[in-house]
C-alpha cells in the first residue's frame, strides 16, 4: 500500500496545457493514483461550477475552488470563507478608479463589472467562464473569489495595502495582466489544511502540483510538493521538488519519480 493517501492538482498550467488540452500522460498518472486508494482533488482558482467537464474526464469529486476559499469532499462541504463585503466594495472602488476590470466568483456564477468589455470576453473564454450575470452590490455577501483584469504594474500596490491580502499573477501568457486576490487566511493552503485535519492524514502523505504563485501555499504545506518545469520562477522556493513542465508529463514524471508509478 502507497505512503501517500492524497494528492492536489492545480488546473491551468498543470493540467491543462497552454491550447486548454490535456495530456494521456495526466490522464493516466490521475487513474493510476485512485486505483491505489490516493484521495485526488482539484485545486484551482477557478469557480467550482465552471470545472465540470474537467472534472468528469478525470472522474475527481473532491474540489479546492476560488484559491481555497470553498472545499468540497464527495459532495459534502469541508470549508466555505467569502470575502468580506468590505474588501469587496473597496476593489470595486479601486477598479473603477483605475480602469481595471473585475471578475467576482460566488457559488453558482460569476460576476462581471466590464461584461461587454473585448478583454473581459477574452478572459471568459481562455478560462470556460460560462455562467457570467453583470456585478450589482445586492450580491456583495456571496463573493468567494476575485480576478483583477486588466491591471497594470503600477496598480498592484493599490489592492495590496490591506492587510493580510496580497496578488497572485495570473501564469498562463497572454493573461499576465490578470491578478488572483489571494488572502493570507484564506488560500489554498490553508483549505489544504483543513482538508488533512477532517480527513486524518498527514502532511507527509499528501503531494501537490502547482504551476503559480497562487499554489505556493499549497506546496509548501504538503510533504511533497511539485512546481512544474513551466512554473512562474519564483514558484520554485515554496517546493520539494521540481518536475518537468504540463507539456511534457510534469504531473506523469513527478509522480514516477516518488515510486507511485513504475
């Protein structure tokens, strides 16, 4: 029997590949595991309603959504933290300010401030965002997530200057303009901890695969974490190991390389 009982697998850049496809290899490495008993989650930024159809082809039923903000474990909650109405309503301000754009994520749809916007319409495709309304502020309590679009360097330190929160750049190209809202509370990480605690496992036996700075509390959580060969450079520090990049097996090779597949 495996040492390992878990493993969490980012979405975008991990396993999917920059053209939205995924490799047999991944398939395969994912089958592998459940077939040994391994507990697989999938831990994304994106909303859990928007992640279905990546979800059947791996046949995974356990979910790390909106940057760790809400888990779900067989169908059953393991951890659910919205924003709060506050911060939401200062990004809006700062946004309008500065002529970004706003992608706001609650448990059964997304909410856009720009929805007639080119850039925001290229963001939604590239990313599946499907189940899209126009933000109003009647929704201010249901907010568990937040993409920053459209942003420039010089914005960052405007969302940045509240305290515990901080912005993880978007690591797919052409969407480098795109900012995670990504809080040192609530992260994945910390919706990985959660996770080892109700379910009794071991950091030691869980593994982890990431490619942004949105998963750099993730890997650094779990006894065996995994930046891929195409991870945002500063990814590298927060991981055990690195494996080769989404379009050449990363997920396949690393697993290998701790012995789970022969």
């Amino acid at each position: 029997m495996s040492t390992y009982k878990i493993l969490f697998l980012d979405i975008d850049g991990t396993i999917l590949r920059p053209d939205d496809t995924m490799e047999d290899s991944t398939k395969k490495a994912v089958q592998l595991m459940k077939a040994q008993g391994i507990e697989v989650f999938l831990a994304t930024g994106r909303p859990l309603h928007e992640i279905a159809e990546i979800a059947e082809t791996l046949s995974i039923e356990s979910f790390i959504g909106y940057n760790g903000a809400y888990a779900i474990y067989k169908g059953t909650d393991v951890l659910k933290e919205p924003i709060s109405p506050e911060l939401v309503k200062s990004y809006v301000q700062i946004a309008q300010q500065n002529n970004n754009e706003l992608f706001l994520y609650t448990s059964t749809h997304n909410l856009l401030t720009h929805p007639n916007s080119p850039i925001t319409k290229e963001f939604a495709r590239k990313f599946h965002l499907h189940k899209n309304k126009t933000y109003t502020e009647e929704e201010i309590d249901n907010i568990l997530g937040i993409t920053i679009i459209h942003a420039k360097e010089e914005d960052i330190h405007r969302y940045e200057q509240f305290e515990n929160i901080h912005l993880s750049q978007v690591n797919i190209e052409g969407f480098r303009h795109a900012y995670d809202v990504i809080s040192d509370k609530v992260n994945k990480g910390k919706a990985v901890s959660k996770i080892l605690n109700t379910l009794q496992f071991k950091k030691e036996e869980a593994i982890a695969f990431g490619d942004g700075l949105n998963d750099k509390e993730m890997l650094s959580i779990v006894g065996e974490g995994f930046a891929m060969g195409n991870a945002d450079e500063r990814l590298f520090s927060y991981a055990e190991h690195k494996t080769t990049s989404v379009t050449d097996s990363g997920i396949y090779n690393g697993l290998k390389s701790l012995g789970l597949i022969k």
